[in-house]
C-alpha cells in the first residue's frame, strides 16, 4: 500500500480486552457493574467522591497485573515502522500502549495514572491512591481527582484529532462500539477527507456500514496480520 503516507488509529476498550481489562458495554462490562452517572460523570463526583476515588484508583491498581497483548506490541512496531505520519488515539485511559512501545499516544478520554487538581488545574503523572486525599504537588489543597475525561467534559487535543482526520490517507477503528461522542464521529470525518476506513473489532460496530472495510475478530490476532500486511 504504497499510497498510503498518513494513517489516524483510533482505539478502544477492545483493543485491551484480551489483557483482562473489561470494556465497558459488553455483557458483564463496567457499566453493568456500576452506573455511569455515579462513576463516570462531574454530579457523580460531587455527589460522592469516595465511591468515584476508590472506583479509579481500584482501575488504577489493576494496571499492574495486565499486561499489553499482540494488538498494543503490533501498533507500536507500525509506530516505529510506517515511513509516513501516525497519530494513534486511545478513548483508553489504561497504559498497555505505552506498555507494548508507543512513544506517542494521544489520550483523549484521560489517563489512569494521570492527576488533574479541582482546585489549581494542575495536571501531572500519578502512580498512587486519591482515596485519602493527598495534596496537589502544586497548590497543596486536597483536590485531586483523576484525570480521565467524565460524560459532559470535553475530550483532550480535539483540534489536533481533527486536523489529523482532516489530512490522512487511512483511519483505521480497532475495539471500539462506536456509542460514544465525539469518537464515534471520526469514521466521517475521514471518510470526507477521502481517506479509506477500516473497523477492526470483535464483532460489528454501531457505526460498521460507515466503514469501508470492516475485519470481525479478536483485535490480538487481526492487528498484527494487518499490520503485517501494512509494511510488507
Ligand atoms: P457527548 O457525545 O455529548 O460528548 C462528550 C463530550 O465531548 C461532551 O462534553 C462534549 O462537549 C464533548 N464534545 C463533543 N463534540 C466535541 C468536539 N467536536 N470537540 C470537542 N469536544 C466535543 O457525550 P454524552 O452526551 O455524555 O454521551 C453520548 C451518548 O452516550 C448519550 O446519548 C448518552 O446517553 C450515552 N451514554 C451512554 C452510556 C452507556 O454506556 N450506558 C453512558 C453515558 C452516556
Ligand atoms: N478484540 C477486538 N474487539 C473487541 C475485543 C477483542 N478481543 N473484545 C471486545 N471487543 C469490542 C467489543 O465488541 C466492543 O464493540 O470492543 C468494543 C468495546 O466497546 P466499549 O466497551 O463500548 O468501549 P469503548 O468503545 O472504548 O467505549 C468508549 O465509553 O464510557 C466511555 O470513556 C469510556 O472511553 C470509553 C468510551
């Protein structure tokens, strides 16, 4: 695919399915073992910061025992790799892409292991527990919550996502139902740019007729065939 020089993957809670982390909406998933408004939204936090601490610093703790699968280790070589331009975006605010050798990840919905401060907008690396409300390194006021995106927050670095879309060749969906906003509103976006689409997930999308392409399957076994293909 010589044609090819700029390429946006955007990835989703599948693409880390086959660590041990739950997606979100699958049978089982997150949002069937706690509301979304309770753990995932702004009132949620105010209403109850103790319940939203100790369910991220718990997602937190997990990282430890996952670890990245053939999806994240094959996106990375494709980094390294792919003699033209790549934005990868996560909606994931695990780090098994970083885990499995991605230098540069666009994290739009946060990180886990990332600090924002309620009350100085300080935002930094954070490794340790919240639940016990430890200082801001910056202002000291015992504000910290975690820094992944809430339903109703803006997403990070959308005007980057946008030009990137704006100007690639091939964008590409791997483990992501396509419910959430403005994620799910990248596949047009690109396809107005004429570049080609292509969903990899384990089984169709709500947005698949919006694809060009569509591979169904575990991300672990089609991501590396496809970037196999990619580079030879
Ligand atoms: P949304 O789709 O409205 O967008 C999320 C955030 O992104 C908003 O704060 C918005 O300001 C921001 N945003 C949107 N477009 C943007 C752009 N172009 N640039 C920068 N920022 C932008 O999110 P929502 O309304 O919270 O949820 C979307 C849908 O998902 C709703 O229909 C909701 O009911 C549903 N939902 C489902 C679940 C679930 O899984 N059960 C959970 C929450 C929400
Ligand atoms: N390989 C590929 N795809 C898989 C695998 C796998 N092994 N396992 C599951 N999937 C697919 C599912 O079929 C599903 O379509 O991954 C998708 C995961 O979808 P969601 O759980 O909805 O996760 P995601 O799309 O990342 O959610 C978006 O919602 O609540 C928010 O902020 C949260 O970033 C998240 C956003």
């Amino acid at each position: 695919m010589a044609e090819i020089a700029r390429i946006v993957i955007l990835t989703g809670a599948g693409i880390s399915a086959e660590s041990g982390i739950d997606t979100f909406r699958s049978a089982g998933g997150l949002w069937e073992q706690h509301k979304v408004e309770d753990v995932a939204t702004p009132e949620g936090f105010a209403r109850d910061p103790d319940l939203v601490l100790s369910f991220y610093d718990m997602r937190r703790e997990a990282l430890s025992k996952v670890e990245p699968n053939a999806a994240h280790v094959a996106i990375a070589r494709l980094e390294r790799e792919f003699a033209g331009e790549l934005l990868l975006v996560t909606q994931n605010v695990d780090d098994l892409h970083e885990r499995g050798g991605s230098d540069r990840v666009l994290h739009m919905h946060g990180e886990l292991k990332s600090a924002l401060c309620g009350a100085c907008g300080m935002r930094s690396r954070w490794e340790g527990r919240m639940i016990e409300r430890p200082p801001c390194p910056i202002c000291q006021a015992p504000s910290l919550r975690p820094d992944v995106v809430w339903f109703g927050e803006m997403p990070y670095q959308m005007e980057r996502i946008y030009t990137a879309l704006g100007r690639c060749d091939l964008f590409v969906s791997i483990g992501t139902s396509g419910a959430v906003y403005p994620a799910a509103g990248f596949v047009q976006e690109a396809r107005q740019s004429g570049a080609h689409t292509l969903e990899v997930n384990l089984e169709p999308s709500e947005g698949t007729h919006l694809f060009h392409e569509a591979r169904h399957g575990p991300a672990g076994r089609l991501v590396p065939d496809w970037t196999e293909e990619l580079l030879s």
